[in-house]
C-alpha cells in the first residue's frame, strides 16, 4: 500500500459515494486506474465494506449504551450466535479485564435496553453505562503511509 492507497482509503471513509472521477481528480491518476488500486484494497481485504452514516435519534433511538459481560470462554459457542441476532447490538467486543464482551448498542428506551440486559444475564454479570454525549462521532482511521 502506498500513499494514493492511503489518499483513496481516507477519501472513501469521509464518502463511501464519491464517484471514481472524484476520486481520480484527487489523487492524479485515471478512473481505471483508481478503479483497479480500489479493486485489489477489496481483495486484499483492506476495503471490508462501504456503509452510510445514520442518525440513530430521528429514527427513534434514543437511549445508546455501552454494556460490559462477564463471560465464561466456554459460553462463548453459545453467546456470539445468540448476540448476532439482536439488531440491536451495534458492536460486540472480546476484550480483556473483568469483562469479557463489550457492547454498543442503541435501543429506543431504557425500558428496552433493560429488557435486553435481563437477557444477557443469563450469560453473566453485566455493567451499563448510558451515553449522555458523543463530542467524537464514529470515524475512520487516519492512515499514514510509512516510507
């Protein structure tokens, strides 16, 4: 990867819609050509997906929230197939310290996410933090070619 790899990467976190010619525009080379470096970065695994940025309030959901689970490895082969399937897990972490899984999601009132904590007890402890405020929204990794 180089720096125009680096470039089209940025561009596409800050708009996964910008057109080929934009891009193009932007990093001195042809459509082809960006189409082609945008190609192999999807191959290569590097470019997973392109998604849209939502605003979770204007469509009713209003309560976002950080969930810790303290989780027994052996639980796991019946934990990730029971959390895929709740929409409203936006992400699911294995992470280290006393809690094993970290959560984000969202749900459209505490009465929901209580619910939903009762579920996941059945797996362990949990611990809740309900977020007042974002003050840095969800962004893309300011990568750096090394030379």
């Amino acid at each position: 990867m180089d720096q125009i790899d680096a470039k089209l990467i940025m561009l596409l976190q800050q708009n996964a819609r910008v057109s080929l010619k934009e891009l193009a525009k932007e990093v001195f080379l042809t459509t082809p050509a960006v189409s082609a470096r945008i190609e192999k970065l999807e191959k290569e695994g590097i470019i997973t997906g392109y998604s849209a940025k939502i605003n979770p309030i204007k469509l009713g959901y209003h309560i976002t929230a950080f969930v810790n689970l303290e989780l027994q490895p052996t639980q796991k082969k019946i934990f990730y197939p029971f959390i895929e399937k709740i929409p409203n897990v936006i992400e699911c972490n294995c992470v280290t310290g006393t809690y094993s899984m970290l959560m984000k999601v969202a749900f459209p009132s505490t009465i929901e996410l209580e619910t939903f904590i009762g579920r996941l007890q059945k797996f362990g402890k949990t611990q809740t933090q309900i977020v007042f405020s974002t003050p840095v929204q969800p962004r893309g990794l300011n990568i750096q070619q090394k030379n």
